[in-house]
C-alpha cells in the first residue's frame, strides 16, 4: 500500500465535507478525494438496493483513482449498505456511524436523541447501535426528512429553517434529552441553528472526530498513513452541475477545494 495514495471520502452530497475538514484538521498530510453524489441527493429518501449499488459504483470510482483507504461520511450508507459492501473491496472502507455509545455514557439527565434521516433510523444496524450502547438512558430517534435538503441548497439559519427545527426537536426536549447526536453529516452545518433551538443547556454531539482517529487507526495500522511533510491536495467530484457545486462548496468550506465534474458511472441497477 502506497502511503502516498489518497484516501477517498464519499457522501450523497456536500454534508461530507463537515468530517472532511475534520480530516483535513487532523490529518493534513493526507491527500483527499471527495465524492459528492449532489446530483442523487438526498438517499435518505431512496431504498436500500439502490443505495448500496450506487455506493458500490463510487467506491470503485474511488478505487480507481487509487485510494489506499475509503471513508463512507454518509451515516445512511452506513446504516443500509456498509456491511453489504465491505466484502467487495480490499481496502479498509471506514464508515461513520452516530455517537450514541458516548452520548448515553454521559447524558446526566437519562435521555438522549439522535437526529438523522428516516431511511437510517429504520435500519436494522442503528437499531442494534442503540440496543447496545443505551444501557440505563433512553434513546429517541428523530428523524429529520428533507433537513439535508436545507444544506444542499445553502440554508443554514433561514426563519423556515428554524421552524422546522423547532417542530422536529419540541417533542423530544419536552421528553428531558440533554443531548442530540448528530446522525447525518449534514447536519453539523446546521449547528448554530439546531443551538438556537435547542437552547444552551443541550450538548450537541458530531461523531466526525472519532471518524478522523478511526482512519488514523487504520491507516497506521496497514502501514499507510502519509509521513509526508507537504500539505497535500482535495479534490472535490460532483455529480451536480458544477457552478450549483461551486457556490455551495464556497458556503460551507473555506478549503481549497479543486472541483471536477464526476463522469457518469453506469446507472445502478438494482
Ligand atoms: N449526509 C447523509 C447522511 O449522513 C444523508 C443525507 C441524504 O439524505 O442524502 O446520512
């Protein structure tokens, strides 16, 4: 394994680039791929073949261009295709799942929420997440439909917005949660708005820097993590139009980001 290979990161959209800056913090020495599949978004309204067959289709793609590792920065893969894709590929394939284990250790009032999209609260593997890690706390999902859709066209604190977070989240602060465990990658981009309605008192916790040690992990432990000294490029491959992705990738990420239009890869047919 070439140390100097990129690792490639994937999401259905632009939410990934909340871990990839993360990744980017802590691993500068790193060159990243970024695959942003705006042009499918969202998959959390999409059934679990077509997920994992797109999926599948872009880790190739990354592949291809020579990862050494992939990170899946979508917790609805994750939660519907990862185990299903994992045999298929050589390289490590690191996937980003919520932080409920942490958040129920150390919730002080009992009771926590996960916010993610629908297709991922219904899944089997966050459900078992949950049965595993919860001990004593309680744990409401709160599934957020068409919230990612808000980051995809650029909305991070509009008055709609707000209200919508205000509907989605009144019911399970009323419940007495002190903590909310981002479970979709777009959502960090919403953490001021989400604060705002949450208010003071409730932490909110993004799982990207356990994602970020993970990869450290992994990477070192096959001998691949980058000794170089330079920091190295991002590439960002967008199946939108590319001036849609220009504008948005400026709005959310001060990076210098080298974008490409991603070449159609054959349609998933499952
Ligand atoms: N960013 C993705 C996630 O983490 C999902 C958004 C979507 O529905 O496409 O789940």
């Amino acid at each position: 394994m070439n140390p100097a290979a990129p690792v490639g990161v994937l999401d259905s959209g632009l939410g990934g680039l909340s871990l990839l800056r993360v990744i980017r913090a802590q691993l500068p020495h790193e060159a990243l791929i970024y695959v942003a599949d705006s042009g499918y978004a969202p998959y959390g309204d999409r059934d679990t073949p077509w997920i994992t067959a797109r999926a599948a289709q872009i880790i190739q793609f990354l592949v291809q261009q020579g990862c050494k590792a992939v990170v899946i920065a979508c917790n609805t893969i994750t939660a519907v295709a990862v185990a299903a894709l994992r045999p298929s590929f050589a390289i490590p394939i690191i996937a980003i799942e919520p932080a409920i284990k942490p958040a129920a250790a150390s919730s002080r009032s009992g009771a926590i929420a996960v916010m993610a999209t629908t297709r991922t609260l219904e899944s089997a593997s966050l459900q078992r997440l949950r049965d595993r890690y919860s001990g004593t706390t309680r744990v409401l999902f709160v599934a957020c439909p068409g919230l990612a859709d808000h980051v995809e066209a650029g909305d991070l604190h509009s008055p709609g917005l707000l209200a919508r977070l205000n509907d989605l989240l009144s019911p399970a602060l009323e419940q007495g949660v002190d903590t909310l465990v981002l479970g979709c990658t777009h959502y960090p981009f919403l953490f001021d708005a989400i604060a705002k309605v949450a208010g003071p008192d409730i932490r909110i916790i993004d799982p990207s820097p356990a994602v970020t040690a993970e990869v450290r992990r992994r990477l070192s432990a096959i001998g691949a993590l980058n000794p170089g000294q330079r920091i190295t490029p991002l590439t960002l491959w967008s199946s939108a139009p590319l001036q849609r992705a220009q504008a948005l990738v400026e709005r959310l990420s001060d990076l210098p980001i080298q974008l490409r239009e991603l070449p159609e890869l054959p349609a998933p047919t499952a």
